[in-house]
C-alpha cells in the first residue's frame, strides 16, 4: 500500500485531472472486457504499460511490487482451469482439451489486461482524488468521508504494526522462532488499544481544527477539461471498433 500511494503522489500524471485518468484507464477496461480478442488483449496491456511506465513515469519496481500479488493469483487460477480430474477406478489428473486451455489461456490474458489497468489507474491517482472525482459526481458526502476515514485508519495499522516490529528487532525479540511467537503475539494483543488510542487523537485534532463533518482537501490537479475528456473519448471508441474489426 506504501509503495501504491508513493507512486501516485510522485508520478508524473499527478497534476492531471483524475477523470482524465479514470477514463482512459476504465476505458480500456471495458474495451478489453467488452470486444478485444487476442491480438486486442496484447494490444491493450502494452499500451497500458507504455502509459504507466513512459508516460506517468512510475518505476518499475512500484509496478512490479503491485502487480505480483494479483498476477500470482490469475495465473494460479489459469493453471487450474487447464487440469481436469476424474475418477476411472481411482483419480485420475490430465490435461483438459485444446478448446478448453484456449479458453482458460484467454481468460488469463484477460484479467491480467483488466487488472493491469486498474493498477495504472491506481498508480496514477491517489485515492483523495478519485474520491474527490466521484464525490462531484453525486457521491453522498458521508460515504467518501467514511471512506477517507478507513483509509486513514488502515495507515495507522500499519504504522503501528511497523513501529511496534522496529521496536521488537532493537531488542531482540525476533532472535529465535520461539522468541519471535511470543514476540508476534505480544505485538497484536497490544495493536487494537495503540490504533485506538491514535484515532481517538486524530477525531481530538479534527475537532480542535474545526470539524463540521465534512472531509476538505486541496486539489493539487488540473480542472478536466470538456473537449480532452471527448477528445479521449473518441479515441476509446475508435479503439473498441479496431479491436472489434481485428477480432
């Protein structure tokens, strides 16, 4: 999640506007879910890459960290739509049939294109401004607030959870595999009061800054301009008819 966050305040798309983004991103999603083929799919996650990696920016070793988790499990699940198994006088594992790994092979490269552009997309854009994006667009105030609010809690999780397992290491208490249970149990019995503890001083800041209920943020992008949000638009609908014809 670190890493996710650094990129999307540091890369180089950070000033543009999160609908611009949203859109060429989902976009393509919906262009690769909806009429891409083979071809279509390669087409597309390179193009994404090639956004995300040249355009934006972002380093490789973001992506890659990003990326291992879901890609790990799509080509898990790929594997095991490739093995049939059956019971002729005991189990019996084989390799399903050629129309069968075409299709489990497409479904693959599919979900790797998809995920591939939500993760641009949240490599790009920070979740403030997705949230800021979607809230213009008619969100209840109180939902994104509430979201904003379980992000930061998340945050501090994990910054006490990392304090804490500092703390352990500068005094040995990871030297040993016993040592090291004691030590991983000590730690998450006293995790919930110390994150507790943290957002009962954070609602105490809110409150002496002024907190009338709503969550207010400086937006640091561009405002979306109508004629490049049509202009990305066009280009996506001209993408989905080349997808279309090759397909």
């Amino acid at each position: 999640m670190r890493a996710i966050d650094r990129a999307a305040q540091t890369n180089r798309w950070r000033r543009r506007p999160a609908a611009e983004k949203a859109l060429i991103f989902i976009g393509l999603m919906l262009v690769s879910l909806v009429v891409a083929g083979w071809i279509g799919q390669i087409v597309i996650l390179l193009l994404v890459l090639c956004l995300v990696l040249g355009a934006a920016r972002v380093g490789l070793r973001d992506l890659r960290a990003a990326a291992v988790v879901p890609a790990g499990f799509i080509l898990a699940g790929t594997a095991v739509q490739m093995i049939t198994l059956h019971w002729a006088g005991g189990p019996v594992v084989g390799i399903a049939d050629p129309d069968t790994l075409s299709a489990a092979a497409f479904t693959g490269l599919r979900s790797v294109t998809c995920v591939a552009c939500l993760i641009g997309l949240a490599l790009t854009t920070p979740l403030t401004s997705l949230l800021q994006m979607i809230q213009r667009r008619g969100l209840a105030p109180d939902i994104s607030d509430l979201a904003m609010m379980m992000f930061r809690i998340v945050w501090l999780v994990l910054d006490c959870l990392e304090t804490g397992q500092r703390a352990q290491a500068a005094r040995l208490g990871h030297a040993g595999w016993g040592r090291q249970i004691r030590s991983g149990g000590r730690l998450l019995a006293g995790l919930l009061p110390r994150v507790l503890d943290r957002a009962q001083r954070m609602n105490a800041g809110l409150a002496v800054r002024g907190y009338d209920g709503r969550l207010r943020f400086a937006g640091a992008e561009a405002v979306a301009a109508p004629a490049r949000l049509a202009l990305l638009a066009g280009g996506l609908v001209f993408a989905a008819a080349g997808a279309a014809w090759i397909g």
